[in-house]
C-alpha cells in the first residue's frame, strides 16, 4: 500500500481513537468506582500506556508493515502467536469501534427516537463506505473533526474550571487506592488508540520520525485531556448524579454553562464518536490484510484497489462492527479492554525477546528508554490491571484466543514462515543450530525499504565478499598466509607467494590498523577489471604491531589500477560504517558471514549515485 500518512494523520488517528466514548460516556462509570480520584486513574492509565508508547515505537521503526502488532509478534514469537494477536487485536478495534457507533446511535435516539441497533447498523455501514472512498479522504476527514474536538475540550476545561467546587473532592480516596488503580485498567479501553498507529505503520511517510512522534505526542496530549475535563466534571456536579451518567461532560456543561457550551459539548462528543469509529475501521482492517499476507486468512483479504484501498478487508472489519453493535455495552468494555491489554503486554515483551536475540538487522530508530525496566514495569502493571478487572474478561480473551489457535491450526499448513525472534534468543543462549527460515533477511528488506537505501557499487562487491573466520590468535605473517591461500584461486595470474608479497610490501609503507579494533590491508595487483574484498573476523586478535596487538576486523582490499576509483570508495564505506559507535558490538555479535555483509548493506553511510 502507498506511504501517503504524515505526523499530522498519526497524531489525529491516535489521538481521534482515544478520545471518544472514554471521555464523553465512561467518567461517570468510573467514578461509581473510584470516587473523586477517578481522574488519577485516567492519569495512571495514561502513563502505563505511555510505557508501551515507547515500545511500540521502538518496534514500528524496526518494522514499519502494516498489520502493527500482528507483524511483530508473529516475527518475535512465532506464527501461532502472531495469529492469536493479530485477530484479538482486529476484534479488539472493532468493538472500540463499535462502542463509539453505539455512542453515536445513543445520540440519535435522544434527538429523533430512533431504534438505537437499526441506527448502529447504518452508521456501520456508512463509516465502511467512508474508508472504501480511499485513505487520503478518510485522513482529511479525521484530521479536521479531532482538531475541532480538541479546541472544544479546551475551551470546556477553561470555562469549566471556575465552576468546581472543591467540597466535592472529600473525601478523595473514597474507594481506597486498589479501586483507584482497578478502575485504572477500566478506563485503559480508552487509550486503545496507541495501537491503531502500529496497524497502518506500512502506510507512513517517513515512519522514523513521525511515527514515535506522533504517537508520543498524541499520547501525552489525551492523558492531560483526560485528567484535566474528569477533574473539572467531578468538581462541577454532584457525586449522586455523577454515579448515574453515562453523560457527564455533557450534563456538566448543561448544569453549570449554559445552553451554548452543552451544545458544543454535545457536538464534541459527536465528534469523538466519529473520529474513534472512523480511526478504528481505517485501522482495524490492516489486520486481515497482514494476516492474509502470511496466509493466515485466505488472499482475498489482502486485495486492494487501484487506490490502494484494502476494499475486502475494510468491508469485513464493518460487517463485524455491525454484528459487535447488538451486544450489550458493559461487555464491549471488558472484552475490549482486556484484548488491549494483553496487546500492550506483547509488545513490552516483544521489545525484550527482539533485543536480547541480537538479530543484527533489528534496527529501529527509536529505542525505547530505560531497558529493560521500562518494559518489565510495563508487564507487571498490565498483568495486574488484568487481574483486578475480574474473571469475565479473562474468560472472554481466553475465548479470542482460542478463535486464533483454531485459526493457526487450520491455516498453517498454508504458511511459510521464518524462525521468529525467539528461536533466535533459544539458539544465542544453547548455542544450537535451531534457525529454519531467515529473520535477519526479512528485516534487512524492511531497512533498506524504510530507509530509502539504493544500493551503489560498494554495497554489490559486499555482496560478493569472500569470508575468513580465525579460531585463534595469530600474527601478522600469518594473516599473509591466510589470505593469499583465499583468495590467490580468484585471482589466477598471481601465486599465493606474489599475493603475501604485495600485502607485506604495502604494510611496510605504513601499517593499515586504522584503530586498535580495525584493519584495511589494501593493494593494487597487475590485471583488468578485477575487485576482491575480504572479511576476516578474529575473536581471539591478530598482532599487527606493538601499536595494535589485538585488531578483530580486518577488510582486505585487492584490486586492478582500472578499478582504483571502486578501490577509494571500498576504504570511504568501510571508514563510514567502523566509525559506528555499535560497530563493535554488531560485529562480534553476527552470527555468520551473512551477518557482516548487512552490516554494511543497511548502514546509513552516504551512497554514490
């Protein structure tokens, strides 16, 4: 699909997603919960989903493909669980999806008394049509109603926050610190946005930068909208009224500012319910298309338009959203909420098995702070969340996840998949051959396609590299040896002696350990058009002088005077990617010749055109 989505779309997708039924329909339930702190408890749900922010972008960078968590749970874990969090993370935006269509149809029935489900059904039906019309109208259309939505909140909060009355915070923890860290994983549905941007990360322009931006961003902006317009509600109307609402902010604005702010309240919450049921079939339907990609789901599910519409699965994700609408509303949020978090628990520890594998083409261009403690608070505090929430959405995602297992187990005869992350981490600590497919290929694709990279003459002779890997410690005279024995069969007008002569004759001129790490032996031999490059990896160290005792990497450079202008930009690359501050650590952690090769084929050296 097209790179058409900018910061602006990742922050009004994210941000439109979580500001919804959440803000304008949940407050009031959560305040039976709570009490007056039920906004410290948007507060806390707001920063445990900003743990899984920085996750997530750590992850989208390294792999920006659409299908979000699907994709890189498949590639971390596996393709069973690929599959179980692929489909509990599709059912789990359309039923927030749903639950905003329902919020829109609720405001149907007050105004024209019509029946709630027919009403549902229709604008289902009508969102599906929105999204089949194409991205780019789709993205307009967001962008607009959520900074439309945001200006009213503000001005809701202004006008708002003169009319509290600071009895009604007494007492504050009414229902003890548990309830107010158990209604956290309550309202936690409302911050399911985070995990919309993952889903159409394949379609973002520049997802280096606008993605761990957007979402940072969208993130932090919601959790200050959230606990700032819930303070200000609990302060302006009374605790009783309050407990009964499934309107609070609208019964605010009527109670205490008048006709005109209602109505823009009113408005607002139309808004919120547009943008998250918009947002949610947008995003919810790249999940069949990655799974249909990987032929979890038949290939009909990944077929798009000329456009670049994924027209099946967007009409599959509002069929489902149009069955979802006739359930009952209590049951939308738990099953909703707690998909959501299992979702955010993959992702922290898809963080932890990716890094820990040492995969040397695992290159996001985000990384997550504070690892692994970030992601471990991250896992601790959603599991905890899951419990408090109760045994009936426990049962239900017990029940999701089984649905996929079926489906894995019906469809993997179809797949071919690569050996996931984990396998990676299994062989990396039992130092056992367990790798069937290639994850480092795969994930070399995605940088270069991520990046931009064009592969110039220098990339294409590391591809046609020889490879030398040396057990034990050895001196310079035997480095000689080795390497005309290597390459002296490539290069028929020259003996090994000739060879082990020009390599000694050229370090005599000046040595080539470049560092205490690095060398670049490099010579001209008589011939035409003929260019080797030779990558010798040496653990153990090979003694060049009494200057660099110990060098690791050696490149060895031997080339006709014809090729001297590919020779200067074979020592130029290799300068670039040494200079790396990781360059060491990626070296000796690369598993095979394959593994050096990338380290240079998806470097962000400068290319010559």
């Amino acid at each position: 699909m097209k790179k058409t989505i900018g910061f602006t779309s990742i922050f009004c997708i994210s941000a439109g997603a979580m500001i919804s039924s959440g803000l304008f329909v949940l407050p009031g339930l959560a305040f039976a919960k709570a009490g007056p702190a039920v906004s410290l408890s948007y507060l806390v749900a707001g920063c445990i989903a900003l743990t899984t922010v920085l996750s997530l972008s750590e992850l989208i960078t390294a792999m920006p493909k659409s299908g979000g968590d699907y994709y890189y749970v498949s590639r971390t874990f596996g393709q069973l669980f690929g599959t179980v969090s692929g489909l509990l993370s599709w059912l789990a935006l359309s039923l927030k999806s749903a639950f905003a269509v329902i919020g829109i149809a609720e405001l149907i029935y007050l105004t024209f008394n019509i029946n709630l489900t027919v009403s549902a059904i229709i604008l289902a039906i009508l969102f599906t049509g929105l999204n089949l019309f194409g991205v780019k109208e789709a993205l307009r259309f967001q962008v607009v109603l959520v900074i439309a939505l945001i200006c009213i909140l503000i001005s809701f909060f202004a006008f708002g926050i003169q009319d509290i009355v600071l009895q009604r915070f007494e007492p504050f923890l009414t229902h003890g610190a548990n309830a107010l860290f158990s209604t956290a994983g309550f309202v936690f549905v409302s911050f399911g946005g985070v995990l919309t941007t993952a889903s159409i990360a394949g379609e973002v322009k520049n997802p280096a930068r606008n993605i761990p931006l957007g979402l940072i961003a969208s993130t932090v902006t919601v959790t200050i909208l959230y606990t700032l317009i819930t303070f200000v509600v609990v302060g302006m109307i009374d605790a009783e009224t309050l407990k009964g609402s499934l309107a609070p902010i609208a019964e605010a604005a009527r109670t205490c500012q008048g006709k005109a702010m209602f109505l823009a309240i009113m408005a607002g919450s139309l808004l919120a319910f547009i943008t998250t049921a918009n947002g949610g079939i947008l995003t919810a339907s790249r999940y069949p298309v990655a799974l249909a990609n990987d032929n979890m789901l038949p290939p009909i599910f990944s077929r798009t338009a000329k456009s670049g519409t994924p027209f099946i699965a967007i009409v599959a994700t509002g069929a489902l959203i149009a069955v979802a609408v006739t359930l009952k509303l209590d049951l939308l949020v738990k099953a909703a909420s707690a998909v959501i978090l299992l979702s955010n628990i993959f992702a922290h520890l898809s963080v932890i098995v990716m890094r820990e594998s040492r995969i040397g083409n695992y290159r996001p261009t985000f990384k997550a702070p504070f690892y692994p403690w970030l992601q471990i608070a991250g896992i601790i505090a959603f599991t905890l969340l899951i419990i408090n929430m109760g045994i009936q959405p426990i049962l239900i995602s017990l029940l999701f996840i089984l649905a996929g297992v079926v489906l894995y187990f019906v469809r993997r005869a179809k797949s071919d998949m690569v050996s996931p992350a984990l396998l990676h981490l299994v062989q990396r600590i039992t130092n056992k051959e367990m790798i069937s497919g290639d994850l480092s290929s795969e994930l070399r694709d995605i940088v270069e396609n991520r990046d931009g990279i064009v592969k110039d003459e220098f990339d294409l002779i590391v591809e046609e590299s020889s490879y030398l890997e040396l057990d034990k410690s050895i001196d310079i005279e035997e480095l000689w040896k080795h390497i005309a024995a290597k390459l002296h069969t490539s290069l028929p007008q020259h003996s090994e002696e000739q060879i082990a002569t020009l390599l000694r004759e050229r370090e005599a001129d000046g040595s080539t350990a470049i560092s205490s790490y690095v060398a670049v032996p490099h010579i001209i031999v008589k011939g035409d058009t003929a260019f080797k490059i030779l990558f010798i990896r040496a653990p153990q160290g090979i003694c060049f002088s009494d200057e660099h005792p110990s060098v690791k990497a050696v490149f060895v450079l031997i080339g006709t005077k014809d090729m001297r202008r590919l020779h200067l930009r074979a020592l130029a690359g290799i300068a670039q990617v040494v200079q790396g501050d990781d360059f060491e650590k990626s070296w000796n952690s690369a598993r095979s010749h394959r593994g050096l090769k990338d380290l240079f084929l998806v470097s962000k050296r400068k290319r010559n055109k």
